[in-house]
C-alpha cells in the first residue's frame, strides 16, 4: 500500500510541475519591465521658460554699454542710463514673446509596477492614448 500511495503522489506531482511549466511557456504571458506603461493621456502645453528675467537683465547691460558710447560727461551717464532702461524695456518684451511661442507635450503613462508618471517633452514621438511606451531618462519611446 506504501509503495502504491508514493506512485500515485509522485504521479500527480510530475502533473502539476508539467502543467505549470506549460503555463510558464504559453504566448499569453506578457513580460512587464519596471519602465513601461500605457499612455493614457497626450496634451500640448504652453511650456513656461524658467529663466525669468533673464532678457531684461541682458537688454539692460547691452543698452547700458551701448548707451555709454554716445555723448560727453553729465550727457553720457544720461545715454547710459537711457539705453539700460531701453535695452531692459526691449529685452524683456523679446523674452516675454518667445516664452509665450514655446509648446511641449505632456504624456501621462500609467505604469507597469503600479506607479502614474507625468513626462513632459518638446516633440511628440507618435504616441497616441492606448499606446505602449518605454520611460528612459525622461523621454519616451514606442515599446
């Protein structure tokens, strides 16, 4: 009676390792990585420069410099001071109208391990809602 009960349950465990190997090696399993998701919003943006200030900062010297070149004593510190305020006046509204011109695409993906993650990039890489995409160094690629 021993030796039939081991058959019998050495039998059923050869079954169970053979049909989870089975399983194991089926076309329905889908291998998942730690940086791919699906898509599942797109959006064009306005992108905000975070260099604020920077033109008018820039004008201002420029103006100031070349203001400094026209003109003799008292006269001279007037054009100086005139051309930094025109050159500050100039180069703020120069960056004012390319900060408003710059557009980016915001991808939100739900990820494989769970997590939401936010990218936001200058170019659209064809990526619709619904799509598989790879997250690498910030940037998105089809997967």
């Amino acid at each position: 009676m021993k030796l039939r009960d081991s058959l019998i349950a050495m039998t059923l465990g050869a079954a169970v390792i053979s049909s989870g190997s089975a399983l194991a090696r089926d076309g329905d399993y889908d291998e998942r990585c730690g940086n791919c998701g699906t898509v599942v919003s797109v959006e064009q943006v306005k992108h905000k420069d975070k260099h604020l200030g920077a033109g008018t900062a820039i004008g201002a010297v420029a103006g100031g410099v070349l203001g400094s070149t026209i003109g003799k004593g008292n006269g001279r510190t007037a054009a100086t001071v005139g051309g930094a305020v025109a050159g500050g006046a100039i180069g703020h509204q120069v960056e004012k109208d390319n900060r408003e011109a710059n557009y980016a695409w915001r991808f939100r993906v739900d990820m494989d391990n769970g997590r939401e993650v936010t990218v936001m990039q200058g170019d659209n890489p064809d990526v619709r809602s619904g799509d598989r995409v790879r997250v690498f160094n910030g940037r998105l690629q089809r997967y």
